[in-house]
C-alpha cells in the first residue's frame, strides 16, 4: 500500500482508539446479539437509504460470521456484519450493515469498524459494495482494490445478481481485499469450469 495511505489509515484508526477511549466506547466482537437490538437494527437498515435491508432473519444469519460493535453502557452505538455468500464451494464475505449514530459519525469510527473486520478476514475472500463516498476512500485507506464488474466471474456476478446484491455500477463500486484480488484471476478460472 502507498506509505501515505498507511500513514493516514493509520492516523485516523489511531484518533478513532484515542476517542473512543475518552467516551467509554468500546469495539466488540460478537456473535450474540438481541433478538430485540436485532429488530432495531433491522428497522434501520430498511429506513436509511444508503443500507440494503436486512431482516432479523439475514441478521442472525450474518451473526454467524460475527459482527463488531461499538458499544457504551449495554447501548449499541455502531456495528458492521460480515456477510457470507457461497459460491460453488467458496465463501465469499461481505462487509455489511455498517452504522455509527450520528451523535458520533465525524470521528473516524466507520473506519475504525471497517479496519476491524477487514483485518478479521484478511485470509478470506472479502467484498465491499457501496455507493457513499467515505466508504469508497475508506476502503481504499484500507489496501482494497477498485474492481469492475468485468474483474468478475460471470458465476460470481451471477450468484450476487440471485442474492439481489448486484449494483448499479454507475452508483456503486466494488472493491475487493489484498487476498481476494491476488486470488481473483484464479477463483475466476476455477468458476468457469
């Protein structure tokens, strides 16, 4: 990665540390979460328009590969999942539903839970589909490579089209983590066969 790059991801991931530190907040990983904070969470992954819907049901589905939270006295102030498509025998994982409440979105903390499950999947094949801006510099920030959907098996793309996470390309940009994009020329070819 460009040594810039590095510097500022990790200036930022530092000063989010540094912050949460001073408000008492800290990052969690789980893979037991509410039935109730999971309907919460639902509802706002249907409200906000930048978020694909999840139901509870998606939820405790993605809750298997665990998630992190960004917690303050049993309050959940963020989260991000890691979302598991299967693709002939391959997972590929997602990262998905991420929030910071608003009271507290300036600070780097998107970042901060994108940089946790990124590292968590650093030997998995990892994806992130996104429209907002800061989620595209941020994965940048983080290593991910910018990717078409050209890069892409036509049995990925399809398998993504069946699960309805397939964009608009002109809205959306997909990038791909160091693993995934040293593989993917490779995990094209096996899914040809």
């Amino acid at each position: 990665m460009n040594s810039i790059l590095d510097i500022k991801k990790n200036t930022a991931v530092e000063e989010a540390i540094v912050y949460c530190d001073l408000q008492g907040l800290d990052v969690v990983f789980t893979e037991d979460i509410s039935r109730t904070q999971l309907q919460i969470i639902s509802e706002r992954t249907k409200h906000l328009p930048a978020m694909y819907h999840a139901s509870v049901g998606m939820l405790l589905d993605r809750l298997k590969n665990g998630c992190f939270l960004l917690m303050k006295n049993e309050e959940i102030y963020g989260h991000i999942f890691a979302h598991r498509h299967t693709i002939d025998k391959y997972s590929v994982f997602e990262r998905s539903s991420l929030w910071v409440h608003k009271s507290i979105r300036n600070n780097n903390l998107g970042l901060l839970l994108m940089d946790c499950l990124t590292k968590k999947f650093s030997k998995e094949f990892l994806i992130s589909i996104a429209q907002d801006h800061t989620v595209h510099q941020n994965n940048e920030l983080l290593g991910m490579r910018f990717i078409t959907l050209k890069d892409l098996s036509p049995v990925l793309i399809e398998t993504l089209e069946k699960l309805g996470k397939l964009r608009d390309e002109y809205k959306y940009k997909y990038y791909v983590n160091p693993y995934f994009e040293s593989k993917i020329n490779q995990f094209n070819k096996i899914l040809k066969k």
